[in-house]
C-alpha cells in the first residue's frame, strides 16, 4: 500500500470525509461476501494469518478507483 493514500484521495473525493464514508460501506459489503461464503460451508481458500484484512481490501480497491458510487448532492 503506498504511503500517499491520503494525497490520492483528496484527489479522487471532494474530501476525505466522503472516502472514508465510501471505504467503509465497501469493507461492510467485502466483509458480508466472506461471512456468506464461509456460511455456505466453503472452505477458506487461505489460511486466516495470510488473508488480506477487510478494510485494508476495501482502501486498495477505492484507490484503484474499482469502486462505483454516486454521490448524492443536496440542493
């Protein structure tokens, strides 16, 4: 994970508020994936200590700008 995580989400998002709002939602739904997938008995495919973290997932793919939102302006 690159270091400016911060630069580029000011440049990607109004402010850094609005990033973490959406890097959230988006480790909530990862997060609901892996409990669904685990409860349907599948086995995990990696052991528990190699698995990338939810929210270190969800800030990699909101970074790499793989996560759609629309944002809702108050008029």
């Amino acid at each position: 994970m690159d270091l400016d995580a911060a630069e580029k989400s000011d440049e990607m998002y109004k402010n850094r508020y609005e990033a973490i709002i959406i890097t959230s939602k988006h480790a909530r739904r990862l997060n609901l994936e892996r409990v669904r997938e685990k409860s349907e008995g599948e086995e995990e495919t990696t052991p528990k200590e190699k698995q990338v973290k939810v929210v270190t997932q969800a800030l990699k793919d909101v970074l790499e700008g793989k996560v759609a939102f629309e944002r809702m302006d108050k008029t």
